[in-house]
C-alpha cells in the first residue's frame, strides 16, 4: 500500500500554476527553502461534500513520463473517522484527470491528501 503519491516536478508545477501559486521553491522545514521536485505529498484541507456541495481535484501530468498518484481521504470523527485510501491511478503524459471526491467518500466533511 502506498502512502505517499509519487508525483514528478513537473506535475507538482501544474499543481501550484492551477492553484495560482507562485512557481518558486517551497520552504520546508526550518524555514529552508527545498527544491520544487521534493514536494511528494499536497493536503487539501477543509472540503466537503455534504450540504449540497459538489468537491472536484484536478490533477494534471504536464511531464513527458506517467504519473502515478494516490489520494487519501480524511473523515471527521461523526462521519466515521478515519481514512480512505483510494487506489492508485496513473496520469498519462501532457494529460489530466479530475477527481471526484463524493463518489469516494460520500456526503462528508473531508480533507485530502494527494
């Protein structure tokens, strides 16, 4: 079982571009900065797909190679607690894959780590 997703530099940067982040170098611990390509893991604190709300993820491979990625949903203690691992899938180059976070998890409160 893979707890970690194994992401390239390249999809990492397609992360922070579609987020709206700036393309520099993350701080790490210590406040130091870590090369972009290091980041292995993004937490998406917060979602929900309860109350009427709909959550999407999307991933995208900009890189010339596959990209294999796992998420990993976290529940609130009232909806069961705990966490899903959903299975790994692969990203095929210069493509992109969106997520749908209410087929894995149901009508919850969740947070997700890719």
């Amino acid at each position: 079982m893979l707890s970690r997703a194994t992401v390239s530099a390249a999809l990492i940067a397609a992360l922070l571009a579609f987020a709206g982040l700036p393309l520099a170098p993350a701080l790490g611990a210590g406040g130091r900065a870590t090369p972009l390509g290091a980041v292995r893991s993004w937490y998406f604190a917060e979602g929900t797909t309860d109350y009427g709300f709909e959550e999407y993820i999307c991933v995208q491979n900009p890189s010339l190679r596959d990209a294999t990625v796992r998420a990993t949903y976290m529940l609130p203690e009232s909806d069961g607690a705990g966490q899903i691992a959903g299975d790994p899938f692969v990203v095929p180059p210069f493509s992109r894959t969106t997520i749908t976070v209410g087929n894995q998890v149901g009508a919850s409160d969740v947070s997700v780590k890719i």
